[in-house]
C-alpha cells in the first residue's frame, strides 16, 4: 500500500473503532502528520485521561500506553509496536526500587513518568520534564529518592534546597550528545541559542541557552526572534518545529539524537493494530490503582 492509501484507511478504521491516535513528538514524521493529537508524555497522558474515544491508540513506547491504561482502564489500549520499550524505564525495577526505599525509610519517591507500571506504584509521586521541579517544590519533604533518570534529577536539584538520592538510570539517546560537539557547533553558528532537554548529560546542559521539555522547544523557538536554533533532543521533534517555523532553521545537535524505539512505529504498524485490535496493554488492578494514585498527584500539579 502506498503511505497514501494507509494513511486513508488508518483514517477510516480509526472512525470505525471509535479510536484515537496519540503520537510522541519523537515519532516518525509521517505518524505524527496522521495523529490526531501530538505531544509530550504528559500531554499525552492528560489526553488519554480525558478522550471520549472507546480505544487509544499509542504511538509511543511501552510505559507510555501503560500511562494510558492506569488513567483510562475502561478503555482499549493498543501499542503498535509491542516491543518499543524504553531503555532508561527499564534501568529501575520495582523491586530495586523497594530496597532503596527500605535503606531510606520514609524518603518520598518521585518517579519520572519514563518508567514502568510497577515503578510508578511503588512511587509517591510522578513527573515529566515540563513539571519535575513543580512537583518537587509541592512536596513538604526535604529529602527525595528521584529515579530513574540522574540527568533530570541533577537539573532540578539546581533549583532546590532539597536532598536528592539520584538513581543512576539515563536516557542513551540523550547521553550520545556530547559536549565538545555542542561547542563547536555554537561557534559555527553564533547566535543561534542552543536548545536542549534536561535529560542531556550535565556537561551539556551547561552549555544550553535554554533547558525544557519538548512542548517548551516548540514555544521556545515559536516565541523567539532567533531565525536559527540548534537543537538538543531526539531528532523527531524537528517535523513539528520545521511545519510550524518555516522561516526558521533548525540544526539537530548531533545525527546519533535518534531514539531507535521511538523509530519502531510505522504506518503499516499503525494500521495492522486498528485492523487486528492488538497488542493491547492492559495494567491490572492491584498494580494500577496505585500508579494511579502517583500519576493523579502529578496531574493536579498545574503545568506551564
């Protein structure tokens, strides 16, 4: 079939199965220009919590459609591809987590939403980039296990007083770029702000003009006067910021910023999931309830 005519049929099975289709910005660019809806992990955990739609479907990785699950578990849950995971999610395991906590006994957790089911019920609280240190600064505690990702967590312990015991998880895509490249490609392009994500190693962040999630980058560069921009995230989010600044430059930071989970999703995917209604994910009660509880936490916490 051509990208075309998958592109018209993934349309009319997604009417027919009363669906919705959800894109990370790290997708292909072809699935987010079908998407009905494209964003950032919690955007698209809100939307998954709020759609009338009877189905999801999540193109994504693995704790993303389990995101969608605890928030929405009367609805059908299908993840494309069944084995797009997520390899900073799978550096922490609830039961690694349970020891932590034993050692540091009533230590509050906050747990990047990049993890699992099981991680996010053993967590008292969760976070994405766009809201980590809001949700740091609303807990009374002054000492908190932060995991898995210890880039994330070194970055908003800059702005805190608090105590912070970093789990050493990290994201690889992020962890490729590195500082010396950053630098040479500032001075190949001055003045054009280096934009980068929070779970770029510390030696780069250091270097960035601007830190945020990707729903920041794309207000960042939309409400700059800057007509060039070098980018420190995965390489997907350039098909959003080129539609909506085409008189703009963007420059990838490096060309290893591609996630190759992220990349696992096709059209073809897409389209044999709303044909065969799998794979689905389903998170079951005694581990959902809960997670719930820390994605709620999160939830109510107002995002920028």
């Amino acid at each position: 079939m051509t990208q075309a005519s998958l592109k018209s049929d993934i349309k009319s099975l997604l009417k027919e199965r009363k669906a919705v289709l959800l894109a990370h910005n790290y997708m292909r660019d072809e699935v987010q220009e079908i998407a009905d809806i494209t964003g950032d992990s919690l955007a698209l955990s809100m939307e998954a919590a709020k759609t009338d739609a009877e189905v999801i479907v999540f193109c994504g990785v693995h704790f993303m459609a389990e995101s969608a699950s605890i928030l929405a578990p009367e609805k059908t849950v299908l993840l494309p591809r069944l084995d797009a995971g997520c390899p900073m999610a799978d550096m922490v395991s609830a039961e690694e987590l349970k020891k932590l906590k034993a050692t540091l006994t009533g230590v509050p957790v906050v747990t990047y939403v990049n993890s699992s089911a099981a991680v996010k019920a053993e967590s008292d609280i969760c976070c994405t980039s766009a809201n980590a240190l809001k949700v740091v600064q609303s807990m009374s505690e002054k000492e908190i296990i932060f995991a898995p990702d210890k880039n994330l967590g070194s970055y908003v312990a800059r702005f805190t007083d608090k105590k912070f015991h970093l789990w050493e998880g990290y994201c690889p895509t992020h962890e490729r770029l590195r500082p010396e490249v950053v630098k040479e490609l500032k001075a190949q392009n001055p003045g054009a702000p280096f934009v980068c994500h929070p779970e770029c190693n510390p030696a780069v962040v250091a270097l960035a003009d601007h830190v945020c999630s990707t729903t920041g980058m794309y207000d960042y560069c939309k409400k700059s006067s800057a007509k060039r921009f070098i980018i420190g995230t995965e390489a997907g989010i350039l098909w959003r910021l080129k539609r909506e600044n085409p008189e703009k430059e963007f420059i990838l930071a490096s060309p290893a910023l591609i996630c190759p989970n992220m990349k696992l999703t096709s059209l073809e995917d897409v389209h044999e999931a709303l044909v065969s209604m799998t794979p689905v994910v389903k998170v079951p009660e005694e581990v959902r309830i809960p997670a719930k509880r820390a994605l709620d936490r999160m939830l109510a916490i107002p995002r920028d």
